[in-house]
C-alpha cells in the first residue's frame, strides 16, 4: 500500500465519535494495518505470507527482528498494549479494568504529543494516530534509504571491459 492510500485509510476508518470502545477496535485495526504494511516494505518476497495468520504480537516482534531501533521499539510496546487492551474488550462482554489499561495505553504512547485533552476519548484518539503516523514515517524513511541505497550501488556498476 503506498502512503497516500495508508492515508486515505486511517481518514476513512479512523472513529468519528467518542465510543472508546470502537475508537480502540477500530483504531487496533489501523496501527495493525501500518504493522503489515511496514513489514511487507521490509521484505524481499512478502507475498510468501499472504494468507497466512499472524497474531498480532507475533508482527510487533517480527518487526522487532527487522529493524533495530529505540524508537519503533517504544512504538511497538504501545502497540502491544492497545492490543492487550483491544482483547480485553473484544473476549468479555462486561471487561474490567479498562480504564487503568487505557491509561497505561495513553502513558506508552504519550511520545512528544503536545494537547491538553483529558477526555480518555480524546486521548486515545491523539496517541493511536500518533502511532500510525509514526509507523508510516518508519516506512517512508525505509523506503527512502532502500532507494538511496539501490540508486548508489546501481551507479558503483560498470559493464566489465572486454580485453
């Protein structure tokens, strides 16, 4: 998926409303479509994979395997706990304590998140676009580097010299 369709996705499926519990479901599927499409960027053969199902947690540590980097490590940890707190909501019907894993949700992907907001709503909303924006940020600096690099070692070719 190209940046401009990552976009146009999470506008079009990023909740309008202030239903925690759809801004959480919904908003687990988006950071976990910015999962795939990273991991399918890093890839040489992805393709392999199609069809195949990966739990959730099993994609933020592959991701992990990929790339070494602080950052996307504190995103990915905040990923992982809306994930927690997405299976919570979606495996009971009357779930507790999903207030303190909001918080904890919220505190993970505080990152540099200017704002004053102090409806849970609001917050969840700021830190799951937060993380979609940066796991596309992470997919665009791939992609760039990947080109750079592509472009470099293309020019350092010569046709060998017949004698």
């Amino acid at each position: 998926m190209d940046i401009q369709d990552s976009l146009l996705t999470f506008l079009r499926h990023f909740p309008r409303t202030d239903d925690a519990t759809l801004i959480i479901l919904k908003g687990h599927l988006l950071l976990e479509e910015e999962i795939n499409n990273l991991l399918h960027e890093m890839l040489p053969n992805p393709e392999v994979l199609d069809g195949l199902q990966i739990n959730f947690f099993t994609k933020t540590q592959f991701a992990r395997a990929l790339i070494k980097n602080e950052a996307l490590d504190d995103i990915l940890d905040a990923a992982e706990k809306l994930n927690r707190l997405r299976n919570r909501l979606a495996h009971n019907l009357e779930p507790s304590g999903v207030e303190a894993a909001i918080r904890d949700f919220v505190t993970a992907a505080d990152g540099r998140i200017l704002g004053g907001e102090t409806a849970p709503e609001q917050q969840l909303k700021r830190r799951i676009a937060f993380l979609c924006g940066q796991l596309l940020r992470f997919r665009t600096e791939y992609r760039a580097a990947r080109q750079i690099l592509k472009t470099r070692v293309g020019a350092g070719k010569t046709k060998p010299r017949r004698p």
